[in-house]
DNA sequence: AAGTGGACCTGCTAGC
DNA sequence: TGCTAGCAGGTCCACT
C-alpha cells in the first residue's frame, strides 16, 4: 500500500499524538522483516518524540527520561501491506497486528498481513542498522534543491527503464508502483524508455510530474486499493484520480475518450507498469 | 558495475 | 461451491 503520501498521511495523523508519551509496554507479534533488535522491556519508560519521514520510513525516537527507557528510536516501515493505528483504547490483538507501542497517550499498533513491513530499534538515525538501511535512499521529492538536471545526471549512460529508476528510489524517494506510472503518464514519457536516453528538459518535467502527483495525493490522504487507512482509520481518495494505474484495457482519460485507445499494462521488473501507447512517447 | 531475477508472506479475485 | 493461478502499494540480496 505504502508509497511516501500514504507514509506521509499515516505520520501526520499520529505524530502530535504519541508526540512526548511514555513508552508502558511493548507487543511483539509474528516476526516482521527484520527483528526489533532490543528487548521489549529496554525501551519501557522511555519518552517518545516527535515523529519524522525519510522516504518511504517513518522514524519514532524514543528519549531515556527518569531513569528509564533507552536513547534511541524505531525506525518503522509499512513493506507492502502494512498500516499504523493509533487509538487511545487497546482492541485485542488481531492476527495481523505485530507490534503494538503502547503508550500513556494511546496504542501505536502496526498491522501487516504480509509481513514485509518492519520495526527496527537504532540508537540514532544517523548509526547503524537504521544508517545502513537509509543509506542507499535518493533525495526526497520535495527538496527545493533537487532538480531535473540531478536525474539527469544520474542516470546518464543508464540502461534500465525510467520506470524501474523511478521505483529503484535512489535518486529520488517516494514514487512507487502506482505514482511512478502516473508521474510517467503526466510527463507524457514511455515507462519502457531506458533512464539515460532522457534528456534535461524531460528529466525537469518527470521530476515535476512526480511532485505533482505526490502533492496531489498527499491532497486526498494517499491511495487505498484494498484498505490502506492512516492512524485515524480514515482511508485515502487517490485511487480515484488514476489516470492509467489498474486501468489497463480502459479508454486513456486524455486521448482515448474519442479515439478509443486503451490503457496498456506490460511487465517491468516483475511488476506491472500501465501507461497510454499514444499519450506517453519514446 | 549494472542489470536481472528471486526471495520474503498472506490474501484476494478471476477463471475453470 | 471449490480449487488454482495470478496478482498485489516494497526492497534486499545473490547472481550474471
């Protein structure tokens, strides 16, 4: 589910509220990605703070505070199916919740049916595992700083499809199945055209596209295909402004409505990429 | 070195 | 109705 605006959604709708809490207990379910790495009791105690993002990361640091608890934090991720709650009241555990942060302000409860997802304890962000994990990750989409001629640059000599560029997140963070392929589609620019074939003018038009359509996003809470919701539980709108993700077969918005061209899905990367054959060229 | 494919794990849907 | 194949929002790792 989990591209950077429902990441970003989910963060924003917590983050005031566990912001200065105090760690009461800790629940691990069935084991995630990677394992917590600290023991559960360790961070009992501990004053949790402000909540940040790094990509697709949410990053929940956790100060030692009279006494107890230990200086650090969690470095949380949502893999492909994971969602964060976060209610004041604490419902039994389902079979998909595996981990609950429970806190004097409410419960920070991650579920995940596949499991890809991860909560991982790291001194600071900046040391190891939470470092090494962040360290391949490109900038982040809304950086002033960052422009077009930066993926331009990048990519230069770069063989692999600008769809699978965009996904690899090491140039730029955030845009993943579903936003790559509208970005793409917005930039008017073929998935299957390799990155380093791109020139300057349409590097700055693909970076802006991508802006766009995660501000946008960011707009109507994320994306819920199957049941994506952010910490309130309230689930997002994008799905309905796809203008080619899940469409294939269907009329393209812009130039099919008269002419009867139809959304195409091809396979890049063992995932699926739609685009419009007519709207997005080589 | 860059590029490709497999791996992780579970649930849902379309099709037979 | 029941089974199976194929698909799903991510990303790390091993191999060529």
């Amino acid at each position: 589910m989990p591209e950077l605006p429902e990441v970003e959604v989910t963060r924003q709708s917590f983050a005031d509220r566990i912001d200065g809490a105090r760690v009461e207990a800790v629940r691990v379910g069935k084991p995630l990605r990677w394992p917590l790495g600290v023991a559960p009791a360790e961070l009992l105690g501990a004053e949790v703070g402000a909540a940040s993002r790094r990509g697709k990361y949410i990053w929940l640091p956790l100060r030692r505070a009279a006494g107890r608890g230990i200086d650090g934090g969690l470095l949380l991720h949502l893999g492909m199916s994971g969602s964060l709650s976060f209610s004041s009241t604490s419902a039994p555990a389902g079979v998909h919740d595996h981990f609950d942060l429970i806190t004097s302000s409410g419960v920070l409860r991650l579920t995940d049916p596949r499991r890809f997802g991860a909560v991982v304890w790291s001194p600071a962000l900046d040391q190891p595992p939470a470092s090494r994990l962040l360290a391949a990750l490109g900038r982040e989409p809304f950086d002033p700083a960052l422009t077009g001629a930066d993926l331009h640059t990048a990519w230069r000599g770069k063989r692999v499809s600008v769809k699978q560029a965009l996904l690899a997140g090491d140039v730029v963070v955030g845009a993943g199945n579903i936003y790559a392929c509208e970005a793409l589609f917005m930039a008017g620019i073929d998935p299957r055209l390799p990155c380093g074939r791109l020139s300057r003018p349409r590097c700055d038009r693909l970076l802006e596209a991508v802006r766009a359509v995660l501000r946008r996003a960011l707009e109507v809470g994320g994306t819920s295909l199957r049941n994506f919701k952010d910490a309130h539980g309230d689930p997002g709108a994008f799905q309905f402004e796809a203008k080619v993700y899940g469409r294939e077969g269907q009329s393209c918005t812009t130039c099919g409505v008269a002419s009867g061209v139809k959304i195409r899905r091809v396979v890049q990367g063992q995932r699926s990429t739609f685009f419009c054959p007519v709207c997005q060229r080589r």
